[in-house]
C-alpha cells in the first residue's frame, strides 16, 4: 500500500461520509433558519421552540433518506472488501 492509496481511501471515506450526511446536516439548517426567522418575527426566544421541530425533521428526513444512505454505504463497504486482497500485496 503506497501513501497515495492511503489517502485516496481516506479521501473516498470522507467524501461517502459527508454525502450521507449532508441531507440531514441540511434539514437541520433549513428548519433552523425557518424556526429563527419566526422567532425574530414573533420575538419568542424559546429554546424548545428550535430543537423539537429539528429533532422531527430530521427523523423524518432520515427515515425518507435511510434506502439511499444505506445503498451509498454498503456498496462502497463491499468494494472496499472485495478488492481487500489486491490492497494487502
């Protein structure tokens, strides 16, 4: 294994890791500006107010997203095994 490989592998990981999680990472800021604006609006500064609807979106977008999250993760875990003799030598 070259340094090169190592830090492609590193790299493909990171990239997997933020593609996955970036529908979440989204929904959270999106529902957080949304909650934030109307806080302003309304002038109601409750923290509760922010983190229940952003626990339900996420649940919600997370359960929408969990096929294609899981696909993305068990295709690359599969590469990564099946090439695992051509990386030992």
């Amino acid at each position: 294994m070259t340094p090169e490989f190592i830090i492609g592998l590193a790299r493909n990981c990171i990239e997997l890791t933020l593609m996955v999680s970036l529908p979440l990472f989204l929904t959270a800021i999106f529902v957080g500006v949304i909650i934030g604006i109307i806080q302003a609006a309304t002038q109601i500064q409750e923290m509760t107010l922010v983190l229940v609807p952003k626990i339900i979106a996420i649940f919600v977008v997370s359960l929408m997203a969990m096929p294609w999250m899981m696909d993305k993760i068990i295709t690359f875990t599969r590469e990564l095994l099946l090439s695992l003799p051509d990386y030992i030598l």
